[in-house]
C-alpha cells in the first residue's frame, strides 16, 4: 500500500497537498547573528543556492500521524539510507558544503527510537496533559499539528509518507520567499515589513494552543505555505550548527548535541517569528511546542 497522506476523506483534500517551491539560483539565507533563537543582536546574511523541491503546505497534522502510527505498530520501519534528497547530486542527496560529506538518509539503528504498538506510541505522544494534541482515537484534534514527536519520529513520518525533513536552507528559502528575503513569511511590500499581528500567525497571546493548520491564511508564505511561522516549531533535518559556507544544497550532517527547529510557536512572541530566527533541540526532546512539515522531490 502507498502510504496515504490523511486518515479522514474529510481533510483530503487539504492536507495531503503539497506546493512546489520554485527556486532562483543564489539566494542569501537570513541567519540570526547569534546564532540564538532571539537575534537581539542583529541579522547577517549567509549565501545558499536552493534547488527546487516541493514543501508541505501544512505542518503535519495528528490525523495523519495516527495513519502512520498505525503502520509503525504493524511492523513498517525506514528503509537503511532512505529518505534523503535522491533527486540532487545524482541521488547522492544534500551535502554538507565543501567538505563533501553526503546526506546519509535513515540509520537502521534508529529504528529502535520507534514504537513498535499503539500503547507506547500513546505514552511517547503524551508529553503534555494540557498542552499535548494526540489523542489515543481520533478525536477533536485531528486537523491540529502533530507535537511531542522526537526528530527520529518526524523523519520516519515523511519517509513514510513519500518525502523527507526539509534542509534548514529549504525551509528558510521557503519561508524568507527566497530572493525576496521577507522578514516574515508573509512580509511583502515591502518584504522587510515587519507587520504582524493575530491574524497572520498564531504565537503567544493569540489562540493559547496550537490551532488547526491553515487557519490563518493572510499569513500564508510566497507560494501558500500556512504556518510556517508560529503556531508549532518545526524540525528541520540539519544538525544545529553554523550554515555551511559555501551552500549550495546544503545541509548540516556532522553530529553536534542538538537538531534544528524553525518558526517559532504559539507559546513564544513574535521575534521567534522572523525567518531569520534559527532555533535547536536535543533530536530525542519531546516538546509540546514542536511538530514538522515535509518536503518531497520536485
Ligand atoms: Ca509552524
């Protein structure tokens, strides 16, 4: 069976969509200068070249977690070496700047990061009473962001589901409108507009919890990407260290202590927000903050 991409004929149509990301060549990424989650100090740009790929339109959702739980506790596990950007680099995928290291796709010996039933899954997803949004049967939150999932969770998902975590360069090429560099997804009008309010991102002070994905539609990005700011951080697939110099589909793979998350939550104010936030957790944290979106060959 292909794995399906929503449980519900309800949020079909909604939620398995994915929007193609059409690339320029050579774009700067904007990085906080700190390297913090709050860039208090000041913005840097660091130079990447972006290829085309596609990008969920929406964070990951606990309706289409649970059809994946369901076919991790009958058995499926990633494939060794899958779930790498197959279509850049003759397959090779992503590499880590000059230093030629090549994207390595899913170990095998993280499949024991897994669940292997429900049960567990439940307990593993749980990490929140109030804040969590899984739900051991379907329920009320099925169109909320997945959270609580580790990195290895949310890689396996989009493995699953035909994709792979977007590189922290495609993301913030997704989000920043590539060459128009937006302060915000949503900033056009200039693109440095720093406008924001209720309306175009849910962060601390609007819903109080993680929303259903794609409420908030005046704060879709460039090419229709909904929440990218605000609402759940979401896991990227590099390693948390300085951007790789020069970039060019490039990604972070040497092991530093923790994995990169992007965008900012409902949970944090808006300077979390900005694109140029870069932010990072140990890739075993369970956060009731932090879900995930795919992104797939082009
Ligand atoms: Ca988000």
């Amino acid at each position: 069976m292909v794995p399906g991409a929503v449980c519900s004929p309800r949020i079909h149509s909604r939620l398995g969509t994915t929007t193609n990301v059409r690339t320029a060549d050579s774009v700067s990424v904007k990085v906080a200068r700190c390297g913090t989650a709050k860039s208090p100090c000041g913005l840097k740009s660091s130079p990447a070249t972006v290829s085309s790929f596609r990008l969920d339109r929406f964070e990951a959702t606990v309706g289409r977690f649970r059809r994946y739980v369901a076919a991790s506790s009958a058995g499926w596990v990633p494939a060794d070496g899958s779930g790498k950007h197959t279509h850049l680099n003759g397959g090779k995928g992503l590499s880590q700047g000059s230093s030629n290291v090549q994207e390595p796709g899913w170990d095998s010996a993280w499949n024991s990061n897994l669940a292997k039933s429900r049960a567990v899954w439940t307990g593993n997803l749980s990490c929140e009473p109030t804040y969590q949004t899984w739900t051991s049967s379907a329920g009320a939150n099925e169109e909320r962001p997945i959270v609580c999932e580790t990195w290895f969770e949310a890689a396996a998902f989009c493995i699953w589901d035909g994709g792979f975590l977007p590189s922290e360069a495609e993301w913030n090429y997704a989000a920043s409108g590539g060459e128009e560099q937006r302060a915000y997804p949503w900033s056009k009008n200039p693109s440095t507009s720093t406008t924001v309010d209720c309306d175009y991102g849910n962060y601390a002070g609007c819903e109080g919890t993680t929303a259903k994905v794609g409420g908030l539609p005046q704060g879709d990005g460039r090419w229709g990407h909904a929440d990218l700011s605000g609402n759940a951080w979401e896991w990227n697939t590099d390693w948390y260290q300085a951007y790789p110099t020069p970039c060019t589909d490039c990604a972070r793979f040497a092991p530093t202590s923790s994995r990169v998350i992007r965008g900012g939550s409902v949970y944090d104010d808006t300077s979390y927000l900005l694109v140029s936030t870069r932010n990072n957790i140990p890739p075993f944290n369970r956060n009731y903050v932090v879900g995930f979106r795919c992104a797939r060959t082009p």
